[in-house]
C-alpha cells in the first residue's frame, strides 16, 4: 500500500482490468450515443410532424375563412337578387292588372276623359286647380 491508501497491483492485471472496463464503457458510451441519436432523430421527426400539422391547420382555417366570407356574400347578394324579385313580381302584377283594365273599353273610356280632357256626350269638362298647385304658387 502507498501513501494514498490505494494498493499497487500488478500491470498485468491493471492491464486486463482497464481493457474490460476500456471495453465496457466503449459499449456504455456507444449506447448512450445510439439513446442520444434515437432521441434527436425523435425531435426532429416530431418537430417535422407539429410544422406539418401547424402548417396544414393553417391552410384549413384560411380556408374556412375564406369560404365563409364567400358564402356571407353570396348570401347577401341571394337576400338582395329576393328582394329585387319581388318587387319585379309586384310590378308585374301592377302591369298584368293594367292590361286587364285596357281590355275593358269602360276603363279606356274613363282614363281617356280623366288624363285627355275628353268627354261623353252631354258631359260638360271643368278645370278645377289642385291645392298642391296654390301652395307652390303662394310660396313663390
């Protein structure tokens, strides 16, 4: 035993105990490496996959976006086309309703004295100003 408490052993065994643990911590630290490379190869796999599932949601929410602005408009533009078509339907039957009146000779009759000024027979015309008419005329 030397000073340091520590027992001097033969270089043939220093040797072949080195070599064994020079062989076992090779092994020990080749598997750490493996664990280590296993671990990073992981990361980087997961990494891959969370970029492609942030990039893909991504895509699906501009995506929904966009159609639901699309379809906020069309749906717009469809309660504009409805309104539009029921006042054309409206104004249809206003006409449909006139034609049937010019069909009748009475109602011929009675536009064409009231808007011509024309008259049946025995039938005296008087013009008789309308009251929108003196209230322009009293503001001038």
């Amino acid at each position: 035993m030397n000073y340091l408490g520590v027992n001097n052993h033969n270089n043939e065994e220093d040797r072949n105990i080195s070599s064994i643990n020079k062989d076992y911590v090779r092994s020990v630290e080749r598997k750490e490496k493996r664990q280590k490379a296993h671990k990073v190869r992981l990361i980087r796999r997961l990494s891959a996959f969370a970029v492609i599932v942030v990039v893909v949601m991504g895509w699906l929410t501009i995506t929904l976006f966009n159609q639901t602005q699309a379809l906020a408009a069309k749906e717009e533009k469809k309660e504009e086309t409805l309104q539009i078509l029921e006042e054309v339907r409206y104004e249809q039957e206003m006409l449909n309703s006139q034609i049937l009146k010019l069909n009748d000779d009475e109602y011929i009759a009675k536009l064409a004295r009231k808007e011509y000024f024309l008259s049946d027979k025995g039938e005296i015309i008087f013009a008789i100003p309308e009251k929108s008419d003196k209230n322009n005329n009293s503001k001038e």
